[in-house]
C-alpha cells in the first residue's frame, strides 16, 4: 500500500496524541529538572475515565473534560505529596513516579479489566470523508485539528507570556526569582498541572483510536521519551516537531515493514544523540 494522505491523516492524528503526552513530559523535565514517569499512567486514567463517562453519559465533550480532570487531580496527588519534597533528587523521583506507574496500571486492571476498551467517536464525527483522492476517518482530521490548536496554546503560553519565563529563568536561577517576588514553586506546580491534563485528555481523545488497556501506558510512555529525546528536553517546539517526525516514520515504517517499526524510531533517536546530543531544537548545555 502506497503512502498517501490517509497515511499522511493517520501519522498526523497519531502525532497529536504524542504531543499531549510528551510535551508535559518535557517540559516537566527539561525546564523542571521533575523526571515523571508516571505520565503514561495520566494517558490510561483519562482514557479509562473518559470511556466510562462517555458510556454512563453518551456525551463525549463531558468524557474528553471528565478524562482531563481526573489525570489532573491525580497530577494534582503526584507533585503536591511527593514530588515537591523531592526537588532536585532525580534518582527518587524516578523511582516514586515508576512505583506510581506500577499502582495505577494494576487499579485500572482490577476495575475495567484486562481486555481493550474502545469509545465510538461522537455521531458527527463518525465516518469518513475524501481528502486529495483518499478516503480518510473523519474521526482522526479531528484530531489533527484539536492536537494543532492545542500545541499553539502550549507554546505560546510557555514561549511568549511572561509566565512562561517565569518558568525558564526559574530553572536558571530558582534563588534569584525568588528574591523578585515569584512564587516559582507554585508556577511549576501549575506546569506540572498543565501538563497532567494534557496528558488526561489526550487519554480521552485517544480511546476511540489506540483504545486503552494496561499497557497502553507504558507503550506511550515509550513513544513520548523518544519524542522529548529527539526534540530536545524543555523545548516545546521541539516536541512538536519530534511527534510529528516520529508518529509519521512510525506510520511509515508500519505500511511497508511492520515489525520494525518500533525498531525505527529508536534507531533515529539514537542518530539524531550521536549527531546532536541536546536534541534537535534543545539547548546544549
């Protein structure tokens, strides 16, 4: 099967959902010096969360919000009861955030099951439509455009507000901003939030795509490290242009040679480290 825009559609739409996962990974971690690898489990909680509301309910705008606010409380838990007291201590937040992992993976199984669970998209976005010659879901050019519009927010709030350089020069000099009146613990709690509930609601989104079941959180995991790697720690548009880079060669690679294709997009990260080590749009140190 050739590469074309449904191809094109299905690598776009799965980039979208990359970046709500990565991008609070890598802002958390390159600006925040906070190694969260319990962002997967944030993705499972919203997709759990949000395809019970959804089938409880029928409304799938209340299930997306009812996915993102349950990922943000837990976010919410995970950085005001442990991670606050363990700033700078990379070696225990690695160890607390995947002993978090391991807990919420094994609620979500006893709760919904083992089996995947699958959300039907909202009747109008149910179907498919043509695009340059290709029959495309309708469903995942939504996806497109909910993952666009949220990417220009994150970079904008991070790159062009003067709460957002409250963050950067809060990672620079934590003691300085401070002394300027900042309450920068507090600005990276929000951060910490933010990033939560992008990661919830792209849980939600997700559901009617990849499905959710325990696993599925360590596989986006996967993916998202490899995104905040090959874009550069810190870097919002790094990891916008990373998901892009990484679910297209991922579609790409599973058109013509399935099995490698998780092989793949390790191999290019692994060539993009040895070529710039700070990744493509971070800073070196």
């Amino acid at each position: 099967m050739p590469v074309n825009a449904a191809s094109l559609v299905i690598g776009l739409s799965y980039a979208s959902l990359l970046f709500l996962v990565a991008v609070g990974l890598s802002v958390v971690f390159g600006l925040m010096r906070f190694i969260n690898l319990a962002t997967g489990s944030l993705y499972l909680i919203g997709g759990y969360i949000g395809w019970s509301v959804a089938r409880s309910t029928g409304n799938f705008l209340l299930a997306v919000l009812a996915g993102g606010v349950a990922a943000l409380l837990l976010g919410i838990l995970i950085e005001r009861g442990f991670l606050a007291r363990l700033h700078r201590k990379e070696l225990l937040q690695v160890c607390l955030t995947l002993g978090v992992a391991y807990i919420v993976q094994d609620v979500t199984r006893w709760i919904w099951g083992g089996d995947p669970l699958r959300l039907r998209p909202p009747e109008m976005l149910r179907g498919s439509l043509e695009l340059f010659g290709s029959v495309v879901p309708t469903y995942r050019v939504f996806l497109i455009g909910v993952g666009a519009v949220l990417a220009v927010l994150v970079w904008y709030v991070l790159e062009r507000t003067k709460w957002g350089a409250y963050v950067r020069a809060g990672v620079d000099d934590i003691e300085m901003v401070e002394c300027l009146g900042v309450n920068v613990r507090r600005v990276f709690a929000i951060v910490f939030m933010l990033g939560a509930l992008l990661s919830g609601i792209g849980g939600a989104l997700g559901t009617p795509v990849t499905g959710v079941a325990p696993g599925t959180d360590v596989q986006l995991l996967l993916m998202a490290l490899i995104v905040v790697v090959l874009g550069g720690l810190g870097s919002v548009s790094g990891a916008i242009v990373a998901s892009v880079i990484v679910a297209m060669v991922d579609t790409v690679v599973r058109t013509f040679w399935p099995q490698a294709s998780f092989f793949a997009v390790w191999a290019l990260a692994a060539l993009v480290l040895i070529v710039r080590p700070q990744g493509l749009l971070g800073r070196a140190s």
